[in-house]
C-alpha cells in the first residue's frame, strides 16, 4: 500500500513528464534540421520547478556536441519546425531553445538551466546516449536523464533519481555550472504555452 502511495504521489508531482508521444521524424528531416551550436561543448540539465512548492515538474537535457539537441524524456514540448526522434528534439537553435523554455515556464512554473562546459569527446558520448536511448515512460524523466549522465565519463558519481530537484541538487554541487532562472507570468496552461511558442517559431 505505502509503495502504490508513493507512486501515486510521484505521478502527480511530475505531471508534466507524461505527455503524449509525438511521431518519429525520418532520418532526412533530423539530419536537416541539425544545428551545432557556437558556445562550445556543454551538457545543460533544464529544470521545471513549482513556483509555490519549489518542487520539480520536469526535468530534460541539453546536449550541444557534433549539434544541439534536447533530450525531452516523455515531455510536452513540440513545434512543427523541431523534429523529435524517440524523445530527441532537433535543431535546437537559439530561437528554438528561448521556445522551449518559454512554453514551459509560466505563472505557475519557471525553468532553470544549469549548463556545464565539457569536453568535445563527453558532449559525443551524451549525444550518442541520448539519442540511442529510445522513448521514455512518464514520470521517468529525472531517472532517465540521471541514467544517461551516469555513463557519461566524469559524471559516474551522478545518483539516479526520480525527483528532478534532486538531480538539480546534484549538479548545482558540480564545479563551473551555469544557473540561470527563466520567468513568465503568462497563462498556466501548457498546452497554451506550447501552441504560442510554435507560432512564435512560425514567425
């Protein structure tokens, strides 16, 4: 009974991490919409948090090597100019990359991203993870993307978790992260949210 307790909360807490599947892009739409990033190598952990109860509604990873994609563990994101392949969203732009976080962050919630500089060699071993890791089930979006930073060498220590405040704990500990916290005070809505962030990108 305490386990199905547990569940039960675990899915309320992450309800953003239980969105419908999106289809598979084909093999040609990803490799054209590939962008690769200026900034150098990084792994950025995104962060949705609750902003009345500093709990986590999602968590994702940026991964910018060879190019930029985000990981989007059974998340809500989509626009019709971003492919997604298994949970991968492509040609992650500057523009694309302001859409996501502003699709996500709302009255209710706001985005923190914690970027860390890597290696060109570690950001190819995240991409590669990433985007041979397949779908993932709701409310696993913390323990996937804990899973998938675990075998990225350097990062071993990293804990897996279901909780994504306690992966953020986890990297805020690590030297050199960047934190930046992203507000909106728009409808709370996500659905709303993503719709005007795809027209956004729609021009």
């Amino acid at each position: 009974m305490k386990k199905l307790l547990c569940s039960a909360a675990l899915a309320v807490a992450l309800f953003g991490c239980a969105a419908p599947q999106q289809p598979n892009a084909d093999l040609e739409t990803l490799q054209q919409a590939a962008f690769q990033a200026s900034d150098g190598p990084a792994l950025t952990v995104i962060t949705v948090v609750n902003n009345r109860t500093g709990q986590g509604g999602h968590t994702a990873l940026m991964v910018s090597g060879s190019e930029r994609v985000i990981f989007d563990p059974a998340g809500s994101f989509h626009a019709d100019v971003v492919p997604e392949y298994n949970d991968v969203l492509y040609g992650i732009s500057p523009a694309v990359f302001q859409a996501y976080r502003s699709a996500h962050a709302r009255t209710t919630f706001h985005v923190v991203t914690q970027r860390i500089p890597v290696s060109a060699a570690q950001a190819e071993v995240a991409l590669q993870l990433v985007k041979s890791n397949g779908r993932v089930p709701g409310a696993f979006c913390a323990n996937a993307t804990s899973g998938i930073l675990q075998q990225v060498p350097g990062f071993e220590d990293i804990d897996r978790t279901f909780y994504p405040v306690k992966l953020f704990d986890q990297i805020a500990e690590r030297p050199g992260v960047k934190v930046e916290k992203y507000y909106e005070g728009d409808d709370e809505d996500l659905k709303r949210g993503i719709a005007a962030s795809n027209a956004a990108l729609n021009g």
